[in-house]
C-alpha cells in the first residue's frame, strides 16, 4: 500500500498532465485551483437537452488533507454558482455530497470528470445549501434553470474564473488606501472650525 503522500503526489500529477488547468498554491501540491467547466447536457427521462451549467467556467479550489485519499478533498467554487448544493457566498460543495460518494478508489481526475459534472447535472434540493435554490428547483424548476443560466453568463465566464479569488487583494488595497485618506485627515485636526 502507498503512503498518502505519494499518493497525492500521484494523483496531484494526473491532473496536472490532464486538459485541466490547474495552479498550485505556493508549489503545494495539498492546495490547488483547477478551472472547471460545466456539463454540455443533461438526461432527464431517457431526452437530452442542454444543461443549464453549460458554457460555465468556474475556477475550483481545492484541499488535501494529509490523510487523502482515506479522507475527502474539500472543494470550493470560487466564482458565484446557483446550486442547491452549493453555498452560493462562500462556495463550497455540501460536506455530505462529497463524503457519502468519496472512496479511496476515486481520484482527482474522477472528482472533475464525474463527481462534480453529476452533481450540477443532478442537484439534490432536499439536502440544501442554498435554500432559495433548492425551493426554486422544486417549485419552478424551468425559473430554476433560467436563474442558473443567468448565473452562468454573469458570473462563469472564462474571464469570472480568471478574476476569481483576486477580490480578497483588492479588499486589502482598498482598506490601505482609506487608511492612508484617514492618516491626512488628521491634519485638520488642529484646525479651527
């Protein structure tokens, strides 16, 4: 049996060899993002029909722990994603999706190739993050799949993914620069009015 971190040595390489772009953390090879796109089509009773994730580009982060792959990758979608499974602020996948499917046979690949296709092409309203989701999926599923298309266009574009992530740096800057307005303001302190 391999050690778990010759393993995700392993399966870490497999992805980066794959079509997938993937971007390691800091040259970590626990922390990752893989650009991730949505399913083409969707089987519903024996049709094919375009599913509503189609032509999204998300950029996925995700997490090994040490004792992968005996324990679940913690994935996240970076950019905004409506999905009863999905919270739509923070964008991590429902923790009982990915544990009650995981096994130690899967692999990262399989992770982007079949779990994560199937669960936006099957979503499950009745284990919700997203609870506006969910209600909508099950009360009006067509208003379901126009507001996820919506999503898509507005905010899983390549250029959404690309930018995802970066919004936490620009907070920071900004937060500089008001400081920086704050420290001349003092100045005035002095004065009369």
């Amino acid at each position: 049996m391999s050690s778990p971190k010759r393993r995700i040595e392993t399966d870490v390489m497999k992805l980066l060899m794959s079509d997938y772009e993937v971007t390691l953390v800091n040259d970590n090879m626990q922390e990752f993002y893989v650009k991730f796109s949505g399913p083409t089509e969707s089987r519903d009773n024996a049709n094919v029909t375009e599913a509503p994730f189609s032509g999204g580009v998300w950029k996925i982060h995700v997490e090994l722990p040490d004792q992968y792959p005996y324990r679940s990758p913690s994935i996240g979608f970076m950019n905004k994603i409506f999905h009863p499974n999905i919270d739509e602020l923070s964008g991590s996948v429902c923790l009982d999706v990915i544990n009650q499917t995981w096994s130690p046979m899967f692999d990262m690949i399989n992770i982007f190739e079949v779990f994560l296709p199937q669960l936006l092409r099957y979503p499950n309203p009745s284990d919700p993050l997203n609870g506006e989701a969910a209600a909508l999926l099950m009360r009006e599923p067509k208003r379901y799949d126009e507001k996820v298309k919506d999503y898509v266009q507005r905010f899983a574009t390549k250029e959404a993914a690309d930018d995802a992530g970066k919004a936490d740096d620009d907070d920071d800057e900004e937060l500089s620069d008001l400081e920086h307005l704050s420290d001349e303001g003092n100045e005035a302190d002095g004065m009369e009015l």
